[in-house]
C-alpha cells in the first residue's frame, strides 16, 4: 500500500493533489453537517458528499433524502421546490449532475450517475410564445424580485405552478452515462442503462434496457440477473466461511 502510495507521488503527482482535494471536501462538508442542520435535508449514515451547497431544499415541504454510504461529487447540484420530494437511495454514486424538482424524482439503489447530468421533472417555461415572452420580460424587467419570481433554479418559480410536472423515477442498479438528460414523466427500471448523450423525453422503460439516442429509445434487453438476490447469497457465503 505504502508503494503504491509513493509511486503516485513520484509519477503522479497531480492525481495525489486532486485526489488529496477530494478527501478533505468530503471530510469538511462532514464536518459541517456534523455541526450545522440544513433544512429539508435528510442524510442516512455514512453518505460522502463534497459540497454543502449541493443540496437546496424550499422552506417549508420540499425534502432531500439521501440514502447510507450514497457519495456525491462536488459538482452535483440537487434542488426541491414546492411539496416535491428527491429521493437517492443507498450506495449510490453521483459523479456531477443538475437534478432540479417540482413533482418528485426518485432515484434508486447502487445507482451510477455520471457527470454532465440534467434531470428535472418540470417544464419552467411556456411553450406558447406569447407566454413566454410575458415571462421574459418579467424576468428583465428593472425589479430584482420579479427575476426572483421567474429565475433560474435558485427561484421560488411563484408562477411556475400551472406548468407541465409529473415525477421521475430511476430504479436502483441504473447507470445513467454523462451527458444524458432526463426530463419529466420518466421511469426507467432497474438494472438498465442509459448511453452517453441520450435524452429521454418520457415514457415507461422496462428493466435491464439499454437506452440511447434522442429520443431514446430501447436499444436491446440484458439477460435478467437478480442482484439482491445475488447480493444475499454472496453475504450468506462471506458468513458461512466466516462460520466454518
């Protein structure tokens, strides 16, 4: 281990250095949740995230939850307006992605997420014209509070609620590639994964798919292998010879 180590500092010492940067901004935002409660935001045991400003939670329903031993990168930005509700479950992993919430976005267990990632379960602009341009123009005007109103995802989106939402749900041992968007109105079920680039619009996926393009669409089905099941076996294994 300790050779290991020094052959990084000798060949790589850069990597050292990032990979040095990347314990202490997990350790610090520890620290800080440690001592600091952030309303809305629910942490299970043992989660690494390394930023505490990822996680924003409008006062006073919307909630963040997130799942034991789940890590996020430091480029992760997670929002919940309204009533809505994100939901990340166990040993996931988020490497950097945008995941903005009004209706409800449910991500499952031992789920990948890459970086470059938009998920959002809303639509925060019309699709008629003159509606739109209504909403620029309050979003330019001269008053800061009306770009507060009409913003970006750090708004109260006050006007936003009669537009199109519907919930997200990504299934548990998923992995999402980078640069892929998902928009509202999406399931994606468990074990499948979603290629590099896709967008996937709406619609129900079924398990163990792959996905891509854009739209995306279902490229193949892999062959169904229970992972909880396997996961269970391979404990009972670990216990047995532990045992014998």
């Amino acid at each position: 281990m300790l050779r290991a180590i020094l052959e990084i500092l000798r060949y790589r010492p850069l990597k050292a250095l990032a990979e040095t940067r990347s314990v202490l901004l997990f350790l610090k935002s520890r620290i800080i949740f440690n001592l600091f409660s952030v309303p809305g935001v629910q942490f299970a045991q043992k989660v690494k995230a390394q930023r505490i400003s990822s996680f924003v939670a409008e006062r006073p329903l919307a909630k963040i939850i997130v799942g034991d031993e789940t890590i996020i990168y430091y480029d992760t930005q997670i929002e919940a307006y309204g009533d809505s509700e994100v939901v990340i479950g166990h040993n996931s992993v988020i490497g950097g992605a945008n995941i903005i919430s009004r209706a409800g976005i449910q991500i499952g267990n031992r789920t990948l997420l890459s970086w470059g990632i938009f998920i959002q379960d809303f639509d925060p602009h019309p699709t008629d014209k003159q509606k739109r341009a209504e909403q620029v123009l309050r979003m330019t005007s001269r008053s800061r509070s009306n770009l507060h109103v009409e913003g970006g995802h750090g708004s109260i989106h006050k006007k936003n609620n009669a537009f199109p939402k519907k919930k997200i749900s990504i299934g548990s041992d998923v992995w999402i590639g980078a640069n892929v968007i998902i928009l509202k109105g999406v399931t994606i079920g468990d074990g499948s994964v979603v290629a590099a680039g896709s967008v996937v619009t709406s619609g129900t996926y079924p398990e163990n798919a792959l996905l891509a393009g854009n739209p995306a669409r279902v490229c193949r089905v892999f062959p169904d292998h229970s992972i909880e099941s396997s996961l269970s076996l391979g404990a009972r294994n670990v216990n047995d010879h532990l045992q014998s």
